[in-house]
C-alpha cells in the first residue's frame, strides 16, 4: 500500500521513526528481525510484516512517529496493529511535540473489542483536526489491555520487496521511495484496507478458509479471502463488493481476477443489473429481513457455483472445488422450486452425462466432467438423490416441452433405479456404501438406504408420467421391499446409523421425512431423540453420534438443516422455524452460510456450501407453502 506522496508526505519529507517510553521511560525498541529471506513483504500485501515497530502495550511503553503533511485538516490515520488481546483500548494522537501529551491536536481511542477480539490488520481511526501544511507533527500511540496483553505496531524492518535497499527502518528512518509504511494519514483509495491491504482480521475469523464469491455470472469465480471481508458488503443482488474505502470489487466479464473500481464504474453496474434481473426471473422466498437476506445470498452462491456445463461445485476451494451428485440434486431441486429452470435442468443433464456404466456414479468429478479426481470410492446415495432431485425439477417445470426435457433424462434415470433395486438382498437392503459422511460402513446405513428409498419412488412416478408402466411397476415393487427392510432393520433402532446398530444415531434419520419421503408413523419420536442427542451447546447439529467417530463441537450446517427441511415439510411449522433462525444466524459477515460451526459458534472450513445454501432454500420454500412435495409411495 504506498503512500500518495503529492497529497499526504512533503514532497522532500523523510518518515522518521522514533520509540519512545510514554511516561519517559527508556525507548522500547522492537527486537532483530528473522533471516533477510524471510523478512521480504509480498509485493501486493503488508499483511506479514518482517519485525515489530513497537510494542505499545504494557506499563510505560509507546510508540509515535514523525511526519508532515500537505494537508490542511486530518480526517483519519491507519494504523497497523497486532493484539493479542481481547479488550483493551488503544490512544492514538497527534502532537505538535513528541513528549508532550498537551501538545495533541487530535486524540481518538480504538476498543480493541470492537475489531474481534485479538487479531492482525490495518486499524482505521476517525480523527477531527486542523493542522499546518508542512509543518512537523507526531503520530504516537499507546495500549492498556488487562493483564499486558501484547499490542503492537508494525512496521517493516527489512526489505520491502521492489524497493531500494535504503527503503528500510534500520533506526535511521524509512525513504518513502518504492517502501511500505506503518501509518497513512488522510488514507484514501487504494491506502485504505480491504483493497490490497487487509483490514483488522480477528484471529476468530480465521478457521474460515473462504468468505464469499465473486462471480461474473457466466462462470468465472473467484474466492473472497476473509482479510479482504472485513468491513465490506455486498451490493445488494450482486456478487459486487462495497469495500470500506465506498469503492467497489467485482470480477470483470471472463476474468480470472477482481478488480477495485469506482461505485460508479459501467462494467460493475452491468453486472449487478444483470444478477438482479435473473433473481428476478425467478421467486427469492422468504418475505422480508434476514430470511429473505439469507434465500437472496444462497441462490447468488449457488449461481456463482454453478458451472456452464453444469457441475456444480460444492464449495470454491481445492479439495471442495468437484461435483458431488448429491450436492448437486440438492442445488438441482432448489433452483427447480425458485423458478431458475434452466440451472436445474442443467445439472440434471450434468448429472445425466456423468454416471457411470452400471448406472451409479462416482462419488465426485472434476468440474469439466473428465472422471473422479481421486480413488475415492463411489457412493450409492447419488442412485436416489439424482432421481429424486429429477422428480422435483418435474413438478416445478414449465409444461411446454417438460415431458421431452425429461425423455432426454430418462435413460440415466432408468439405469438408477435398476441398479437400485438390484442391489437389494434378501432382506429388502441396500449393500453397504459411503454415504455423505465420506466414510464407509460394514452394513447399510440410513443415509444410502432412504435417499434409494425416495429415488426408487421418484422414477416409478417419472415412469408413470411417460406411459413406462413395466418400469414403474418393477420399481414400485423394489421401493416394497426397501420399505419393508427400513422398517424391520431401521425403525427398532430409532432409524440409527446402520442397521447393525452399532453406530448411534445419524442426522440423515431427516432423510425419512417429507420432501423425500412419507414418513412411517414413528419417525416424529425418532426425529425428536435424534436431533437432541446429536444438538451441541452453540446450538447446532453434529451428523452423528456415532461412537467410532469424533465430532467434537464442530456442527454442520448441513445436518442441522435436514431437521430445518423435514420438520417444515412435515407440518412442523414451529420447530423447522427455530432450527431454520439458527442456521441463518451463522451467516458470516457477508451474509453467507458457512460449512461448519466451531463451539463458539463462529464460521469455519468453507463459506459458503452450496448444500446449506441449497437446503435453506428448499426450507423457505416449504414454509411459504409453494408447492414442496414428496414423491408418492408405492401404489397397493
């Protein structure tokens, strides 16, 4: 971040660094920095700097700074700081005279609990006074935290990547040429943070790998990181960023990189009148305030996530960056039932493209379709969440060419449903596959066994519809049979994790219930005992409680909506409501719905998920009563 030398330092000014003791002290002078290797700052960022300029905590000590000004009037200084703690305050002044705090023609305190908490980042600090164009003044700041907490102001010891091998504090002082500074004063534009510096990160927000998307709506992406979130908004019904500085970042048509402009520039003003008009296209449920903050979020997510040829990626970042069939037909049914039916025919048609030979599929692709990314074992849940999603998209779809739309999908369909009931043993199970957890169990699980369930109804329905009655019949017959095993397997054990019953309960019990399936007459009791022993104190859901698995505190906002998802489409009005307001309220602060939860109830792993965000659509779709329906059991 380079200072505007013509408006902010005298054209001749050199930035002199002194330390010195607040009450008189001796000077606090930071310590030797590491290896000159180490000490180089990134080009594009003082995010990491080399070595304190002053540790300003604690009795006695301060740090001030010299500088001059063109301006006629301060409005503001930034400062970057590290805390380590807390609470605290933080005194920033300027004097006239470096020892002398009656000297100060401005004076401001930072709470250091109002940043987070401790943290790292560049602190902005409002400032009303008048000074004298070229005259010297000092910039001097001091911390008082409970218990000494280090708090320190940072500058660069070492070499500034680009600069002259003078642009260094050495003692002597910093050469404005080509180096990086500890404070601005009048920052404006690019000086301020969250355009190539980052703003005051709380160390809380950093469990979270990601914090939101940039999107052009054609299919390039890019992830905010959580340093550049701080302070930031987004344009409401757009993938643009408001930044602190009230300019904007979006990622330009076909870019692989964001761009910070004016809030009035063209190419950013096209682009939100474009991702408004196709909310517009379809119904963002809801009604008003935070829920339909909330829908509006997810769908532009899930929009962003959604690739041209329509892989949908779970998430944007490496390892989360596939196409999990799964994920997939919960975006699929969600933009199905806000009326965007050309994104969920697309990943129908994805899907479709996608599964293998024996009509099941690989447990993710890469997001150019080309095949699985690893070894990962296929799962068998995909083989009724594809046509159940397919179900959903039906019952929603424009009439006019919908029966031809779904003769296009039918084949793969089909092939689903036959594996499906194929693979039934004697007893009306399905073999024993991952499921969503990404783990592998001895013995069916109930998070394979009742998406099947809900899929194998969903085809004999979709058969009936093009006249396929031999089809329908043959996997009406099969949904029998895996009913009557649930029952007889699953529903002693409270519809637990597996049915040898040695793996506790699971949050895809939800997966029995409505929308997915019609729920057998003891499922409330069950739904009710699972969803209390998997709650955790911050409030949500762990997926299991599985003895040979350790959740933790860590919750999952996708487990903790399935409960949201079942009671609402079950007639559970008032209990798919509270867990539907806790979900929302771990938005971060850009309003998107995060991975997991840690136990304070802070967002960590990847935000957003497009599975949450899918699953809080499709609920607030179902609280509005537009038409969330459950494929229909097998006719007597």
């Amino acid at each position: 971040m380079m200072m505007r030398t013509r408006s902010v330092l005298a054209a001749t000014a050199l930035l002199t660094t002194l330390l010195h003791a607040a009450d008189g002290a001796a000077a606090a002078a930071a310590a030797g920095g590491p290896p000159a290797q180490a000490r180089r700052a990134a080009p594009d960022r003082q995010a990491g700097h080399a070595a304190a300029l002053a540790g300003i905590g604690g009795a006695g000590n301060a740090g001030a700074q010299e500088f001059t000004t063109s301006a006629g009037r301060l409005d503001r200084v930034s400062l970057y700081l590290s805390s380590g703690a807390a609470a605290g305050k933080v005194r920033v002044q300027v004097r006239a005279v470096r020892e002398d705090p009656g000297s100060a023609v401005a004076d401001a305190v930072v709470d250091l609990a109002s940043l987070g908490g401790p943290g790292a980042g560049w602190v902005e600090v409002p400032l009303s006074a008048s000074v004298s164009p070229g005259s010297r003044y000092w910039l001097f700041a001091q911390a008082t935290t409970a218990g000494d907490q280090p708090v320190v102001w940072y500058g660069t010891r070492g070499d500034t990547a680009g600069g002259p091998e003078g642009a260094r504090y050495d003692g002597a002082g910093w050469r404005e040429s080509g180096g990086r500074f500890a404070f601005y004063v009048n920052p404006s534009g690019p000086e301020r943070c969250g355009e190539v510096e980052a703003c005051y990160v709380p160390a809380s927000l950093k469990p979270a790998r990601t914090a939101g998307l940039l999107a052009d709506g054609r299919g390039a992406v890019e992830a905010v990181e959580p340093a550049f979130a701080v302070g930031a908004r987004y344009v409401p019904g757009s993938n643009v960023l408001e930044l602190p500085s009230g300019r904007w970042r979006y990622l330009p048509a076909g870019s692989s990189k964001s761009r910070v402009v004016g809030a009035d520039d063209p190419g950013a003003l096209a682009q939100i009148a474009e991702s408004r008009r196709w909310l517009a296209s379809g119904t963002v449920p809801g009604g008003s305030g935070a829920r339909r903050e909330g829908a509006e979020r997810a769908l532009l997510s899930m929009r962003a996530l959604l690739r041209p040829n329509g892989a949908f990626a779970a998430a944007w970042y490496p390892f989360w960056d596939f196409s999990w069939p799964r994920d997939s037909a919960f975006a699929a049914a969600a933009f199905a039932h806000t009326g965007h039916d050309e994104e969920a025919y697309r990943i129908l048609r994805y899907n479709a493209g996608t599964q293998r030979p024996d009509g099941t599929w690989e447990a993710r692709t890469r997001l150019d379709g080309s095949g699985p990314p690893d070894d990962r074992r296929w799962q068998l849940d995909a083989n009724g969440w594809v046509p159940w999603a397919a179900w959903q998209w039906y019952r929603t779809a424009p009439a006019a060419g919908r029966a031809e739309r779904l003769r296009a999908l039918y084949p793969a369909l089909a092939k689903a449903a036959d594996f499906t009931a194929g693979s039934l043993d004697a007893e009306g199970l399905p073999p024993a596959s991952p499921d969503y957890w990404e783990l592998p169990t001895a013995t069916a699980n109930i998070g394979t066994a009742a998406p099947l369930l809900a899929g194998l109804n969903a085809a004999a329905d979709l058969a009936s519809e093009l006249g396929r009655d031999a089809d329908a019949g043959r996997w009406e017959q099969a949904a029998r049979r895996l009913e009557a095993g649930i029952a007889k397997r699953f529903a002693p054990l409270g519809y637990g994790r597996t049915a040898d019953g040695l793996h506790g309960r699971d949050s895809a019990a939800a997966f029995m219930a409505p929308p997915f399936n019609t729920a057998p007459a003891d499922l409330p009791r069950a739904l009710d005992d699972t969803y209390r022993e998997l709650r955790r104190p911050n409030g949500g859901l762990v997926p299991g409680s599985d003895p040979d698995t350790r959740w933790g505190n860590i919750t999952w906002t996708a487990s903790t909506s399935f409960f949201a998802l079942a009671w609402t489409a079950s007639g559970e009005r008032a209990k798919g409501d509270a867990v539907l307001d806790w979900v929302l309220g771990r938005r971060n602060l850009l309003g998107e719905l995060p991975e997991t939860v840690d136990a304070q109830g802070l967002p960590k792993a990847v935000v957003p998920l497009g599975w949450t965000d899918a699953l809080v659509l499709l609920t607030l779709t179902g609280q509005e009563g537009r038409g969330l329906e459950t494929p229909p059991g097998p006719r007597t």
